[in-house]
C-alpha cells in the first residue's frame, strides 16, 4: 500500500512555539503554589512566546498567518457540522474552528500573563508594573487572574476534545503532524 503524499502545514517556528508554549504553561500550572519564581519565570516565557506568535502571525508564510486561519462564524458553524459526516471539510493548515481556538487560546494565555503580572505588581511590588499602585486592586486582580486560568483551562480542554475529534474525523494524527510539520496533501 503506497503512502499517500505529504506536504508541509507547520513552519519549524509554529512547531516549536507549539511545544514551548505546552511546556511554559504546564510548568507555570504546575508551580503556582509552591516554586513562586519558577511560575513566575514560565509566565514571563509564555507571555513572549504570544508576543512572537503574534508578530510571527503577521511577517511569515504558509499556513502560520493569521489570515490563513481566521474564518466567519458562519464557516465554523459549516465545518462543524461536516464533521459528523462522511466527507468532512479538510484543511491543511488550521481548520475553522482550530483557527477559532488558536485565538482565543492566545487571548486567554495573554489575560493569565499580565494578570498574573500585574498580581506580582500588586502583591510584592515586582515586576514591570511594581510603580503602579496595583495593591489597591489586589483581590480585583486576584480574582481576574484566577477565572482567566480556569477558563483557559477549559478551552484547553476543548482544544484537545477538537485535536482529537478531527484526527478520528479526518483519520489524521494532528499532534503527529504538529511534531513533523507533515500533513497528508488534500
């Protein structure tokens, strides 16, 4: 049996920020309690791998700009309904709603960072806004830092349920892909 041909839908520097930023989370989740300045070391890594995510969505090519991949809510709700069936929509770069989750991923990653910023600002007077006076606001951040984990938490949640759902839909193995850079051509 010939393997079908493949082509490439993930630059090295998506496959990297990729891991590197799985790796900074989980490490910023895992120390939260205990090792202070390692969570808040992973926080600075995770707040600059979206900046360079960010300027890296605008200036490179390929599958990795955000206009490949930023869809109509009309055309997410399409490619969600074709999953289901037995021919659903195929991309190679992010599907709609993969698209979809790459942004609110990065926003909610973005809201977890600079609360957790501020939070250091206004518990211990640190940090890049340590001469705001954030200790007024001290629960109010605490609060903001807290929820924004939680939700991203469940949009990760989400993000797996999608990974997994389209490799069974589209008999593809994403985190595979998202490891070589190779997806099978269209």
């Amino acid at each position: 049996m010939n393997k079908p041909p493949l082509v490439t839908a993930w630059d090295p520097f998506i496959r990297i920020f990729h891991w590197s930023l799985v790796v900074s989370f989980v490490v910023s989740w895992v120390t939260r309690e205990e090792f202070y300045n390692l969570h808040l070391q992973a926080g600075y890594a995770t707040l600059g791998l979206i900046c360079m995510r960010l300027v890296w969505g605008f200036i490179a090519g390929g599958h990795a700009r955000f206009i490949d991949f930023i869809y109509s809510p009309k055309a997410i709700i399409a490619y969600l309904k074709s999953l289901p069936g037995n021919n659903p929509q195929r991309y190679i770069g992010h599907n709609p709603a993969g698209g979809a989750m790459v942004i609110l991923l990065l926003a909610g990653l973005f809201v977890v960072t600079l609360s957790g910023i501020a939070l250091d600002a206004a518990e211990n007077w640190s940090g890049p806004m340590a001469g705001m006076n954030l200790f007024h606001y001290t629960n109010l951040i605490k609060s903001i830092h807290s929820l924004s984990t939680n939700l991203l938490l469940v949009t990760i949640a989400l993000h797996l349920l999608g990974v997994g759902l389209s490799s069974m839909a589209h008999r593809e193995n994403l985190p595979k892909s998202m490891i070589t850079g190779k997806k099978r051509k269209l």
